[in-house]
C-alpha cells in the first residue's frame, strides 16, 4: 500500500518499500503535512493513541522508575506525549517515508527514503482531531470494573473503557461469580488479617478506610469523584503511613510534598503530580498539628479536570483528568475553609506510649509493610478486593442512602457495597468531622457570641469592629467578646472593609446552630447583618405554615 502526495505520483517508481510496512510518499512541505496528517489520522502508527486531542505513544521504560513513584514495580509501560522528533522516530520504525527523486545522470525519478522537515511534523501535530487514533483515558496496572460491571482483566486496549491494562504483576483470573466460600475468605482476610492490627479509633475509621480502598476498582465503573482521604493518628508509629502505603503498593502511588499556607506552591505540586499516571497521590506526614485548608485544593476535589498554566508560559497550559484519589496523613491533623465536607477521616488511636514496640509476631500479617513488597502478596491483597466487587456486583450493586456533596455517587457506592458484606459505620464520624474543622469551630463560637451581644438585631460591620475593642474597665482590660471575634492570621482584628468581605462570604451558612444574614439598609445607606439560631428558624417556619394553613381554611368556608 502506499499513500502519495508528490505531484509527480503517477511518475514511474522502483519498488522498494519494506513488504511489512506502509509506504508514505511525501513532496512538497504543504502536500507532506496533509498527506502524514491523514496517514496518522487513519491510524498507521501503532502504539499511538489519542488524549484530550494530544497525540501520545505507550512505551516501554528502560532504567529506574521515578523515584517520587512509591510503588515496588513502576508500570511497565507509559505514555508521553508525541513531539516533533518522537513523530519521526515513529514514522522511521513503522512505515516508509520516501519520496521521488530525479537520477542526475538519467533523468529517472527513483523513490528515495526521507525523513519529513521539523517544520512539517511539528505542523501535524498541531491538529487537535485525530478520529481513526483509538482515545486514551489512562493506563492502569491492577483490574478495574467497567461501566457494565464487568472485570477488565485482560492486558492490552480496551475499547469499553478506553484503558490500557499493563498489570505489574501477573493476576491469575477473577471469577465472575465468586462463590460462597471465596467470599468469605476474602471478608476474612480483609478484616481478620490484613486491618485487624490498625488501631481504628471507632468502625466507621475501619469502614471509611476500605471504602477508599475499593475506590480505584470502581473508578471506571462509577464515571465519578472520590473525596479526600485524611489519615489521622493520635501519635507516631501509630500505623498511618503503613495505612496509606497499602493503596499505594496495590495501585501505585506517588508521593508529594505539603506547604502550608501556599497554594501557589500547592498548584505547581498538583500540576506537576498529574503528569505521573499514578492513581494515588499522597501528601505523608504533615507536620503534627497542621490545618489542611487550601482553596486550590478544595476545588481540584470538586473538579473533573485540572488546568494550570504552564511555567514561564502563554499558552493553553495543562489540563488533566482529576481522576486520581489524594490521601493525606498526619498527627492531630485538623480541617480548614471547605475541607471537612470534601473529606473522608479515618482515625487511629493506639493508646499506647510506645506503639513501635508492639509485638508484630502476634500481629494477622507480621511486619506487613515488608509483606506488602512481595508481588505474589500484593496479588493476594487485590484477588480478595476483586472477589468482594465481583460479589456486591452480582447481588445487584445495592447502594446505600448517604450523600456527600459532589461525592454521593461514590458515597452510594461504597456504603453499598460495605453494608453488603456486613461492614458497619461508613462515614458515621461526620460529626467528628465537624470537630476537626478548625474554622468552622472558629465560626460557631464568633456566631454565638455575637447572638449573645447584639441577639437579633441588624448591625454594621463597623458596629461589630467597635464591639470588638478591648475597653479598660476599673484598670483593666475587659473584651467583651471573650477572644471568639475573629483575627486574621497575625492574630489582629480586621478592618471594618474587611470585617463586611468576611461576612458577605458566610451569608446564609449555617455554622452549628447559627446562621448569618444580611440586607441592604436603605436609610444608613449600609449592609446591616443579624444572627438566627436552628430554633428561631424553625419557628418562623411553623408559624409560615401556620398562617398559610389559616388562609386554606379561610378560603375553603368561602
């Protein structure tokens, strides 16, 4: 077969194209463009797929994997994306590219193997639609379920999801429909050896950790976001790295670095991480204490894509799939801005002044993180997940009643499938959650102070500033407040302008049993605000329907 562009194609030429690849005869620069852009378009490199319009090959990796990647055996392929001078390599080895030449001497025009100009390559990979290239949505190293809810298990493409499967270890088959006993081995393993050494504080830590854990299996199957996970312990040693390490050598894992308090730092981390295909990315011991509270991250997990500008850089920027699962770990960690409702917590708790030194000998797997570097152990791990899937699966995917934001398909799913297989408490400490959220805390005791000075009376925040003043009574120091008005992070009240931005963004948020509201004072020319409590509220609402209850019967006698 050969594809020709050269004017001159209908010209007399000698054979010479390699009998096992497609021949591509090339002229002009304009003629070479079009003609190595249908060539691809109608997909005659192998290996090359398409993403987000971008053309990507899959590769084989020689050397060391990258080291930020925490995972025993990195993905054996990858895919980057297509330059100029990897279009060439790719033209060379899987086709043959010539063109007609003219034979000084006699005048014949004889086919001449070429390689296209940087100038034409780089314009064909300029084209954003490539519909004969087969799209690429990631590639995965363990088993995944499909939207129809069956396993894809084979290595290779697969059309159904448009994933490519490169186990990194060899998975021995998945039956369909596992049996009983299949069942409850792989319950027992999970439970009775595999997280019955973890200090959980309470079930629902044990639940929500395994919901976690099942997440990238039915990432494809569900089409949806997964929250973010907090691991957090009471001390060291408490088994929260370990805790997050097991997603981590099942599915790969990269590991990232937390800053507090900079979301610039943040953004160029999260960019930088997306470009590893890991499917887990893991922020591992953040300093004792600290407050996770970050806009940029809040949104990414609210996000089904990411898009940054790239460094030093007008252009479009990246843009990526957000379909990652981000797991943090730490001590006492807290919660900040909208995180608490974006994030799954699991505790632990030891209670122990010296967790290291437990006894691992009496531990379900001794020493589990050496355990886990196994491959044949890994397998194991991942047979027993797979058969508890492949279960709930065939039981009809029951889902449970919980919501989470943007998360309640994925909540659905998990609880679902835990409460099939008889495991309580999947995300009963939400009310813990709401303890750990620091600002919300902070919110709460400033609302009910300020129902306790002003009730419900409207105020401006410059009324609310002059409230804030500490007075000096007989000598000393009285704030009337008691320390719960807010500060900024210097620990100083805030303006007046301020005070009223800070107050416009909680209108209407409930925060406890207190809610802030808010409208124009046309008199003052001023934007007054009050607090409600739940009971103020509630009563408005029954004595609403009581009043319209009234007018019903009032028109009925009519």
């Amino acid at each position: 077969m050969t594809i020709a562009a050269d004017p001159t194609a209908d010209a007399p030429a000698t054979d010479t194209a390699p009998a096992d690849r497609l021949a591509i005869r090339i002229g002009g620069e304009a003629d070479t463009i079009r003609v190595l852009t249908a060539a691809v378009a109608e997909g005659a490199l192998p290996d090359v797929f398409v993403s987000g319009g971008q053309l990507v090959h899959l590769s084989r990796v020689s050397g060391a994997a990258d080291p930020g990647d925490q995972q025993p055996t990195a993905l054996p392929v990858r895919a980057d994306p297509v330059t100029a001078p990897a279009l060439a390599f790719l033209l060379a080895h899987h086709t043959y590219v010539h063109r007609l030449k003219k034979d000084k001497e006699t005048g014949e025009l004889a086919e001449v193997e070429a390689s296209p100009t940087k100038t034409a390559l780089s314009a064909v990979l300029s084209s954003r639609y490539w519909p004969g290239v087969r799209p690429l949505a990631g590639i995965v190293g363990s088993p995944v379920l499909r939207p129809d809810g069956t396993l894809l298990h084979t290595t290779g493409y697969d059309p159904a999801t448009s994933l490519y499967y490169a186990p990194t270890t060899p998975m021995p088959p998945i039956p369909a429909v596992p049996t009983g006993d299949q069942v409850e081995q792989a319950r027992e393993f999970v439970l009775g050896s595999l997280l019955r050494d973890f200090p959980f504080v309470a079930p629902a830590d044990r639940a929500n950790h395994l919901a976690l854990l099942f997440a990238p299996i039915l990432r494809p199957y569900l089409g949806c976001l997964t929250p973010f996970g907090l691991i957090s312990a009471t001390t060291q040693s408490s088994g929260k790295t370990l805790l997050a390490e097991i997603p981590g050598y099942l599915y790969g894992s990269k590991n990232l670095v937390w800053r507090k308090g900079d979301d610039s730092e943040l953004e160029k981390s999260i960019t930088s991480a997306l470009h590893s295909p890991a499917p887990i990315m893991l922020w591992d011991n953040i300093a004792e204490g600290s407050v996770v509270s970050s806009a940029v991250l809040a949104q990414l997990l609210t996000s089904p894509q990411w898009s940054a500008r790239m460094l030093g850089s007008s252009g479009a920027g990246f843009t990526a799939v957000n379909d990652r699962l981000w797991l943090a770990t730490g001590n006492n960690i807290r919660l900040g801005g909208d995180m608490a409702t974006r994030t799954v917590l699991v505790r632990l708790d030891p209670n122990d002044p010296h967790p290291d030194q437990r006894d691992q000998s009496r531990f379900g797997i001794p020493h589990l993180d050496s355990w886990l570097k196994h491959p044949a152990n890994r397998v194991t791990v991942l047979r027993h997940l797979l058969i508890l899937v492949m279960d709930w699966i065939n039981a009809g995917a029951p889902r449970s009643g919980h919501t989470m934001r943007q998360f309640t398909s994925w909540a659905q799913a998990a609880g679902g499938l835990l409460a099939h297989h008889g495991i309580d408490g999947f995300l009963d400490n939400l009310a813990d959650m709401r303890e750990a959220d620091d600002e919300d805390a902070e919110w709460v005791a400033f609302l009910a102070r300020w129902h306790e000075l002003n009730h419900d009376r409207p105020v401006t925040s410059r009324h609310l500033r002059q409230q804030a003043e500490i007075d000096i009574v007989n000598g000393a120091p009285v704030d009337q407040w008691e320390g719960a008005f807010l500060t900024d992070d210097q620990g100083r009240i805030p303006s007046t302008k301020s005070i009223g931005r800070i107050l416009t963004g909680h209108i209407g948020r409930w925060h406890g049993d207190y809610v802030l509201r808010s409208a124009m004072d046309t008199h003052a020319k001023a934007r007054v605000f009050w607090t409600e409590t739940r009971t103020t509220c509630e009563q408005a609402t029954d004595e609403a329907g009581d009043h319209h209850s009234a007018e019903g019967q009032h028109d009925l006698w009519q």
